[in-house]
C-alpha cells in the first residue's frame, strides 16, 4: 500500500518534506532520547491513518471513525509524531465521517477544528475539502444557497491542485446539489 494515497497525508509527500523541514530546524526531536518512542509512535500513527483509510473507502464508518480517533488520540498526545497536515486530515475526516452518518453536529464541530487549525498552517487541498464536505451537509439540511456558496468556494480553491480525487468528489458533491435543487441539466 503506497504510504501517499488518494492525496491523504499518510506518510510521505507533505509529511515527509515538513518533517525534513523540522529536522532542519530542530524542532522535530528535541531529545535524541526520544527519536525511538516517536518512531514507534510515528508507525502507529501511520498504521491507524491507513486502517481508517481502508475502512473509509469500503464504506465501513464505524470502523474507519474508530482509527481515525485512535489516530487523532495518539497525534494529540504525543508530540513530534504527526504534521499539522495531518491533524487537519485527521479532523476532516472524522468530520466526513460524521456527515455520511448524518451525525451533523458532530460533523461540524470536527470540521470547524479543521478549519482552526489550517489558520496556523494554511493547505488550499485541505480547506477546498472541508467547505466541500460543510456544503454537503447543508445540502443534506436543504440549505441551498449556503451549499453552493461553499461548494464553489471549494472548487475555487481545488480547480489547480493536481489532487483529481478530491475535484471529483467535489463534482459529485456539485452534481447531488444540482439534483436536490431540481437543476439536472447542471449536475451533468
């Protein structure tokens, strides 16, 4: 299983390069002590995002929301295991989770989580991701305009990114709004 799929930060690709960055700037691992239980702590981390992964994609929410708290417990409470990326990953997700179950409150609180914090680490990827899954939840609310609000402020931001998974769930997310608002000739 490739560490970096589907965009998510499991792993290499964003991670790796922020984590070099940290090394760099010594802030990764302040006590050479440490670098073992972070590693062990890292590989777990890895191993929760990538279950939860799995369980997403097979459609098993339950499951998937297990991992993706236990990977969020362990990002949380241990520090120098996972990027800000990844939190933000890890928050979008239980929040996706949440929406999908209908669990709407939860949803947003995950997500506006998310949203505080990529104000400390700004990702385009990741923003146009979360106002894709807020619009969807005001779709599913029969909030309209609110929807499409966010929904193209989303494509706004994922229309130049090279991750065609997240365009192409936005697309859909586009397309289910068009046919709840009775447009089918824009959902196409």
């Amino acid at each position: 299983v490739p560490a970096w799929s589907n965009g998510n930060p499991v792993g290499g690709g964003k991670f790796r390069g922020q984590l070099m960055s940290d090394l760099r700037d010594g802030k990764a691992i302040a006590a050479p002590d440490r670098a073992p239980a972070i590693a062990s702590a890292r590989a777990e981390l890895e191993k929760l995002m990538q279950l939860g992964n799995g369980q997403f994609e097979c459609d098993n929410r339950q499951e998937a929301l297990s991992y993706y708290r236990q990977a969020r417990a362990l990002a949380d409470g241990a520090a120098g295991v996972a990027s800000p990326v990844e939190v933000v990953f890890l928050c979008r997700r239980i929040g996706e989770v949440h929406q999908l179950r209908a669990e709407y409150d939860e949803a947003r609180a995950a997500l506006a989580e998310a949203e505080r914090r990529l104000e400390d680490h700004p990702d385009p990827v990741e923003l146009g991701q979360v106002l894709a899954i807020r619009g969807s939840i005001a779709t599913d609310l029969g909030r309209f305009s609110q929807a499409q609000r966010l929904l193209k402020r989303a494509y706004e931001l994922l229309k130049h990114s090279q991750d065609h998974h997240a365009l192409g769930a936005l697309e859909r997310r586009l397309g289910k709004l068009y046919l709840r608002m009775g447009r089918p000739q824009e959902a196409r």
